[in-house]
C-alpha cells in the first residue's frame, strides 16, 4: 500500500511544523511555507494542487498579530 500525499501549508509555523514531524511517519509531506505558497494567493493554491494532486491537504497557515 502506498504512502498517502498530504500537502502541508504553513509548514515552518508552530502548528505545521509539529504536523510535519508527526504526520512524516504515516505520509509523503509536500511542506509549503507562505514563501513557497501565498495562501492569498487563489492561482497559486489552485496551481500547487494540481500540480501535487495530494490525497490530503492540511492547512496549518495562519496569520499572527492581525489586531
């Protein structure tokens, strides 16, 4: 059986870095941080999809300090 592919978004943030570890046992990471991918950015979310097709994707980004 193969590995599923998770694709990762805010891969280098508190929370997806500690997803990224966990999940590494169980599954193939495409890790995105804002630099790879600007998650307001809707093409290149689309583009990062359909060029990984992932089984999975995990948004973990977030913006911090937003007041």
């Amino acid at each position: 059986m193969s590995r599923p592919l998770i694709l990762l978004t805010g891969a280098n943030g508190q929370l997806g870095f500690e997803l990224a570890h966990l999940l590494a046992a169980h599954a193939t990471i495409i890790a995105a941080d804002r630099v790879a991918l600007d998650l307001a950015d809707a093409d290149a979310i689309v583009s990062a999809v359909r060029d990984a097709k992932p089984d999975l994707i995990v948004n973990a980004g977030a913006f911090t300090a937003v007041d």
